[in-house]
C-alpha cells in the first residue's frame, strides 16, 4: 500500500483511537461482571433477601459506588501504558527512514560522498530519500569533474612549461646568448600558456552564468562572410576550400558578434584540422528553423573528414576532450574549443547538434534563437 506520511499518520492515529475506545468498553464490562459477581457471593444474605425492594436496591447501589471509586485509575493506568506502548511503535516506525538518513546526511558532511540510502517507501520519505540520493550522485559526480579539471589543467601547463624552463636553463648554463630561433620557439610556447589560461578564464566565466554578452542585432550572413573569407587562407594551406551557402539571404540575429565570431571560428577550423587534402567544407545558412515551438536560425558546418565515433559523441563538448588525442595535440589542439563553443551557444539560449559518420565526416548545427 503507497499511503503518504500524512495519511499513515492519521490512519495510526485513528487506530489508537479505536484502541483506547475498545479497551474501555471491555475493561469496563469485565469489570462490572467482577462487580456483580462479587455482590452475589459477598452480600445476598438471608438479611438482604428479607429487606425491601427500596432497601435492596440502596445496598446494591452503595455496594456498586464503593467499587467503581477503584476502577476509574485502574482503568486509566491501564489505558495510559496501552497508548504510551502504542505511540512508542507508531513513533518508531514513522521515524526510521529519517533516522537512515540522518546518518547518510552525517556521512555527507564529513566528507563520504559514496553514500546510497535504499529506498522502501513510496510516501514522501520515500521521495525526500530519492532526491538524496540523486543529491549525493551529482555531487560525486562535480568533486570527480573538479579532480579531472586540475589534473587536465596541471598537465597542459606542464609541457610548455618545462620546453619553457629547459631552453632556458640551457642558456643560463652555457652561459651563450639565446638564439633568436630559441626565443621564437619561447615566445610561442608563452603564448600557448596565455591562451589556455584565457581560455579556461572565459570557459569559468560561461559555466557560471556570469559572461557578459554585447547582444546587437548581427547580420549573421555577411559575418559568416567574413568568417569564411578568413579561414579559407588556413584551408587552401591544408588543401581545402570553405563554401557557404544562404538558403535564406540575409539572416540578422541579436547576439554579441565577437562571441558568435569565436563559435564559428571553432568550428570551421576544427573542420579543417580534421579533414583530409581535397575534402569538402561547407557552411549552410537556413533561417526559421522550428524546434519545440520556438524559431531558430540554424549554421551547419559540413565536412567529409574523419568523422567521429558515436561512442564519443557524448562527450565531445567536455573539457580537454579529444577523440585521438595524440593526434590533436600534435597539431595544436587542446580540446578547450568545443567547450567553449557549447558554453557561448547556450549563454545565446541556443544549442548544438552533431551528427557524425566515421571517416565519412561530421556535421556541426548551431541553432540561435531569432
Ligand atoms: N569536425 C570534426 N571532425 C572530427 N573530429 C572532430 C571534429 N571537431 C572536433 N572533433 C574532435 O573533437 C575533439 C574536441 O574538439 P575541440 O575543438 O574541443 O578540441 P581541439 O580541436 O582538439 O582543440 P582546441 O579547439 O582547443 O584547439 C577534437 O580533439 C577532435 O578529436
Ligand atoms: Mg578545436
């Protein structure tokens, strides 16, 4: 039976009710039998039966008075330890899943976060233990994410790092002056530090709500434009041409130009980096796009790359994530990209779609609310 906290309550309640009501009646109908029982041996005497009626009935009544003085405290002693016995069991029972969990609550504050209280009722313990439980999960989940963040952190920083301190302790040791080919090769992995540090700056800022976007009306087209122009210097290096096709002409969105610029950006130049010589880039414009009720533009980025395992779909837009990773941090990648591209969509209150074919190529499609 699912009954609430509320309802067994009220049913125990009543049932001690109903308890205490019958004990009364029966202990007060044995009683009386003991009553009158007792009068007939102790008091129908040769005397009594010789009394008139009036007579009779003044003894029965003084007889009956005299003993029920007794029975009123008996009775109430009685009924008192069956209703303290009652509520006793009653409190037990309504108070156990709280006193579980009170327990995995102390263990969460002391810093055990492998906690899991089983859920056995339906009623509202039941839920209060359920969202516990999810509580505790998430937080799990957050202090592991929190561990990975650092480690993926200290080791990014440390391979410029150390190229940094080597080429430097070379210098100081041979006591020659620096190169200006080692100073270059300094300069860019300075840089590299910069950037990173940038971007996991920017990255803190998206995550807690707390990046401020100079939303103007954009005009989304000549931008991608631009965009396009730009990067295709970077494609015909890799033996690539960028197209982009409007289905729609000229599409404005209100959005911070620099922001969307940088999605953009991410995003052709994860295309190129990830598809072969000779492959194909394209970029499709489609303006009033339906989802869930609501109209969007949609910017699809269509590459014939190297495509994507499915199992790694999921986590594509996490930090540091990289399908092959020596290979991505051979040409420059550090998996930061994606995530910041996600980050500044949906501070636009849009959202990401991918689709992906193993060495056939990836499709990326940003929606932007209009
Ligand atoms: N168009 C694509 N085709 C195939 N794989 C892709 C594509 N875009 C992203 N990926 C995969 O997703 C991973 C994460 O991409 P992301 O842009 O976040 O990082 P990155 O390009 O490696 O580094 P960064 O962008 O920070 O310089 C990449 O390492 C790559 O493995
Ligand atoms: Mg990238």
């Amino acid at each position: 039976m699912n009954l609430t906290v509320r309802k067994k309550i009220f049913l125990y309640m009543g049932l001690l009710v109903v308890i205490i009501g019958i004990s009364h009646s029966v202990t007060n109908q044995i009683y009386m039998n003991y009553v009158f029982d007792q009068f007939r041996k102790e008091e129908i005497s040769a005397g009594y039966l010789n009394a008139t009626p009036s007579e009779q009935i003044e003894v029965l009544k003084k007889y009956v008075t005299d003993r029920m003085k007794w029975i009123g405290p008996g009775k109430g002693v009685f009924i008192l330890v069956i209703g303290l016995f009652f509520s006793l069991w009653i409190s037990g029972v309504l108070s156990l899943p709280l006193r579980k969990l009170m327990a995995a609550i102390e263990r969460v504050a002391n810093g055990d976060l492998d906690v899991n209280v089983p859920v056995q009722t339906k009623d509202e313990y039941g839920k209060v233990i359920e969202t516990f439980n999810d509580m505790t999960l998430r937080l799990r989940e957050a202090e592991d994410a929190r561990r990975r963040l650092i480690a993926d952190v200290a080791h990014e920083l440390r391979t410029p790092l150390s190229i940094i301190q080597l080429k430097l302790e070379n210098a100081h040791q041979t006591g020659q002056n620096v190169p200006p080919e080692t100073l270059l090769r300094l300069y860019d992995e300075v840089i590299r530090l910069s950037l990173l540090v940038e971007d996991l700056h920017v990255l803190s800022l998206a995550e807690a709500g707390r990046l401020n976007l100079d939303r103007k009306p954009l005009n989304l087209t000549k931008r991608l434009e631009q965009i396009v122009d730009d990067v295709n210097m970077e494609a015909e290096e890799n033996g690539l041409i960028v197209h982009l096709y409007s289905k729609a002409g000229d599409v404005t969105v209100t959005a911070d130009a620099r922001r969307i610029t940088q999605v953009f950006i991410n995003l052709l130049t994860n295309a190129i980096r990830y598809t072969p010589k000779g492959g194909n880039i394209s970029v499709v414009i489609e303006n009033e796009v339906m989802d869930r009720d609501r109209l969007y533009v949609s910017v699809s980025i269509i590459d014939s790359g190297i495509g994507i395992p499915e199992e790694e779909l999921p986590h594509l837009f996490d930090r540091f994530y990289r399908v092959e990773k020596a290979r991505s941090r051979h040409s420059g990648g550090t998996g930061l990209g994606l995530s910041i591209t996600h980050q500044f969509v949906r501070a636009h209150h849009g959202f990401i779609h991918v689709k992906s074919q193993l060495h056939k190529g990836t499709t990326f499609t940003v929606y932007l609310p209009i």
